[in-house]
C-alpha cells in the first residue's frame, strides 16, 4: 500500500456545515481555554516586565554590558 493510499484514507471527511455548529459544552469549554490563555498571558507580560526591571537594576550595580539582553 502507498503511503498516500494510507494518508488519505486514516482521516475521516468532515462536512462544513458540522464545524460551524458547536455543541454549547464545547463552546464553553473554548471559551475558558480562551479566558485561561489570556490570563496567562498577562502573567507571561508581567514576568518579563519583571525581568527588564531586575536586568536594569543587575545592569546599573555591575556597571558593565555584561548582562545586555540577548533575544
């Protein structure tokens, strides 16, 4: 058997019209997956402003490049 032979026949086919219409569980299931990255995100933001902040403080007491940002 070829190998597109056994692609095309592992998944099944979807209709558009069944992913337009989510069951209401699922539809809030995504919504929290939603509100739990955005939360995170916001974490993510204030780590890194964090991060600059001791950088500059580590930066001003060594008085040296040596802790410049590298990404």
């Amino acid at each position: 058997m070829l190998k597109s032979e056994v692609s095309r026949g592992a998944r099944p086919k979807r209709s558009l019209v069944g992913r337009a219409e989510f069951p209401s569980t699922l539809e809030g299931q995504i919504e929290e997956i939603c509100r739990d990255l955005a939360v995170q995100v916001k974490r993510m933001r204030q780590l890194q402003e964090q991060a600059d902040e001791l950088r500059a403080t580590l930066h001003e007491w060594a008085g040296a490049d040596s802790f410049a940002r590298t990404d």
